[in-house]
C-alpha cells in the first residue's frame, strides 16, 4: 500500500467519515470501509472528485491500495449494502440517499451531508453579537467580583502583618 500525507483537514474528515460509517453499522473490518474513507478523504481534499467521474475516483483509489478499480467498485457497493440492509436505519436515512442507491449517490450524499452537519457545528460554535454581549457582561461581572475578593484578602493579609510587627 502506498503512504501518503494528509493534510488536517482531510485527517477531520477522515475521522468523522469512521465515526458515522461505525454509526451506520458498517464493519471497520472490510474493504469497503476503508476505500469510503479514502474517496470522502478526497472528495475533501479535491474539488474535481464531487463533480468529477466516479470512475476516476475507484482509479486513484485503486492506486493507493494496489488493486483494480473493479474491486474497490464492489467493496465500496458491498459497505453500503451492509449499512442500508442491516445498519442503524435512523443514522443511515440521515447520511445516505436510501431510493438512489448507486456508489456515486451514496458516495455525494455520505459527503455532501458530513459537509452540511460540519457547517452548522461551526456556525453554532460562533459567537452573535447577542451571546458575545451576553458573555462580555458575565466576564466583566466576574472579574469584578474576583478583584473585590483579591482586595480583602490583601487588606487581611496586610492587618496581619501590622499586628505581627
């Protein structure tokens, strides 16, 4: 197998693509698992493979593994079989496209909602300008509480140092 470096943000997608392929019911243990990660990984990394021929995906994945692009079609279809017939059908509805269950649909759908679920993370990790107010007030509220303490605890420390003397 040929070794590659991955960037942080194909590791990213690398990861979560495991985390809902385990989620869905795939077993880690075949192909197929591995060669979704790859081609997610790349649709990621490579904007000519989500708009690209599927065909030249199975290609370079092929590569990678030292096998036919035939194989990795198969592997890839098997997984997905496995998850729409025996997975968690709730996470596998979320994911895939259960009426149109060709690998380059499966395979889009699988990317295109990772990258939906990833953008609404993100956006709800920002912070409006109602909760950044909101948190401004509670920090300023706290800091004050923490230096009127800081001042009785000096002014303690202070009267006992004058009564030592």
């Amino acid at each position: 197998m040929v070794v590659r470096k991955r960037n942080e943000r194909g590791r990213k997608m690398r990861d979560k693509t495991i985390d809902v392929l385990l989620q869905m019911g795939v077993p880690a243990s075949i192909k197929g698992f591995t060669y979704i990660c790859d081609a997610i990984e790349l649709f990621d990394t490579d904007p000519y493979y989500p708009d690209g021929k599927i065909c030249s995906l199975y290609f370079e994945i092929a590569r990678l593994h030292e096998t036919t692009a035939s194989r990795v079609e198969r592997a890839i279809r098997h997984a997905f079989e496995i998850a729409l017939t025996k997975g968690d059908h709730d996470i596998v509805e979320l994911y895939l496209d259960c009426e149109h269950t060709q690998n380059s649909n499966l395979l889009k759908t699988l990317y295109f909602r990772m990258q939906q679920e990833e953008r609404k993370r993100a956006k709800n990790l920002e912070c409006s300008s109602s909760t950044c107010a909101i948190k401004a007030q509670i920090y300023q509220e706290v800091m004050d509480l923490f230096s009127v303490e800081i001042e009785h605890f000096l002014q303690k420390m202070v009267s006992m140092s004058e009564r030592h003397y």
